[in-house]
C-alpha cells in the first residue's frame, strides 16, 4: 500500500471510529510512529481531520450546536473562556435564562454551584459536537486529552466511543453524577465552592438562596 492509498483507508476508518490514537493507527498500518505523524500532518493540512494529544479526531462538517442560536460571544459562565461546539455545555436554568460553559468541566461545576436553579443541562459529543442530555451521556474523566479546563472532562453521547476514547487516552468512564463527585473529589474536600477549580476561581456565580 502506498502513502496516499494508507491515508485514505485512514481517513474512511477515522470516518467510521470518530477518532483514533497513534497506537492503533500504527498497529494497523505497520508504519511507524514517524510515518503516521506525517499521514495525519498531510491530512490536517488539507483539513481533513483534526489532530489531538496522542491521535487523530474526525472533524464535523456542520456542528449542530452551532445551528442552536447560542448566545454568541458570550464566553463560559465559569471561567470566561470562549466556547467551542465539541466541548458546548448548556444550562437551562428554571428561572428561563440560558447559560454556556467552555466545557464540560465548567458545566458540571457549573450544576454544583447553581443547584437547584437548573432545570436542565445538555452538553455537546467531544466528537460529533451533537448536543445531547447531561443525564444520557458518558463522562471521560481525567483523561490525557485536555483541550479546555483541567481535570478534562469530555462527553460522549455514545457509550462504545466513550470506551474506545478512554482505550486511547486514558481516564475514568461514568455518567452524570459520577462526573459531579469526581469534580467535588479533584477539589478542596472541606469546601469545594471557595476553592473550586484552578481555571474558575474569581468568576464564580452568585450562590442561590437556600433561605
Ligand atoms: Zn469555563
Ligand atoms: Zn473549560
């Protein structure tokens, strides 16, 4: 096979997988690292995939999130940092307002913090960009792939690309609360809404009313 029919069988194959990591890509192709780091450095070039720690990701052609009307310019609730429809994070609050954070990350600290004023989360496929309930996703947690806040925490609306994402960057799988405990447990045990996380603090909302 030649260099240009290999990476064209990786890119029907990332098609199918939604993302694939060095290791796999180099088990299947019996290239080496090298060879593979310039298929998908050719390949980004003519943005036909998008190169992440330790592999490649399909790109999106039409982010559905995007389609949504979300608040634009509007950055993350948390941190101020601008949003990006792989990582979108949404929170319908029960008073009607809608509010957006960079990432999951944010989002779930976002829930913690606000409580029962939210009515509603949906978070965006780390692949896909697809939004999807909070409460039907799968949570990689802690992962090597950190494209916004720090602990990464990414969603999937699929449980098969959630495994195979965490057989190539590592981390731990779970559902939403899951990801709540594992965000309170990566903070200050005593007092997680004073310290929160190294990219939130300063920004926090206001606390609701328990009176
Ligand atoms: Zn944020
Ligand atoms: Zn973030």
């Amino acid at each position: 096979m030649n260099g240009s029919e290999r990476r064209r069988e990786l890119l029907e194959w990332l098609g199918q997988a939604g993302f694939l990591s060095l290791a796999e890509i180099v088990t299947r192709f019996g290239v080496s690292k090298m060879t593979v780091h310039r298929d998908l450095e050719i390949l980004e070039q003519r943005k036909a995939l998008k190169r992440i720690h330790g592999g490649a990701a399909a790109l999106e052609s039409a982010p559905v999130a995007s389609a949504e009307g979300d608040a634009a310019g509007e950055g993350c609730l948390i941190c101020s940092r601008p949003a990006n429809p792989h990582l979108h994070f949404t929170l319908l609050l029960r008073n009607g307002e809608q509010k957006t954070t960079c990432c999951p990350h944010c989002g779930v600290y976002a829930c913690l913090v606000l409580g029962d004023q939210v009515g509603e989360a949906q978070t965006a496929d780390y692949l896909t960009g697809r939004p999807h309930p909070v409460s039907e996703s799968f949570f990689v947690l802690g992962s090597a792939a950190v494209p916004c806040c720090q602990p990464s925490m990414l969603t999937f609306d699929s449980e098969e690309m959630a495994r195979r994402f965490q057989t190539g960057f590592g981390g731990v799988l779970g559902g939403f609360e899951f990801a709540v405990n594992f965000l309170k447990n990566s903070m200050a045990p005593h007092d997680h809404q004073s310290s929160g996380c190294p990219h939130c603090t300063g920004r926090l909302p206001e606390e609701p009313s328990t009176a």
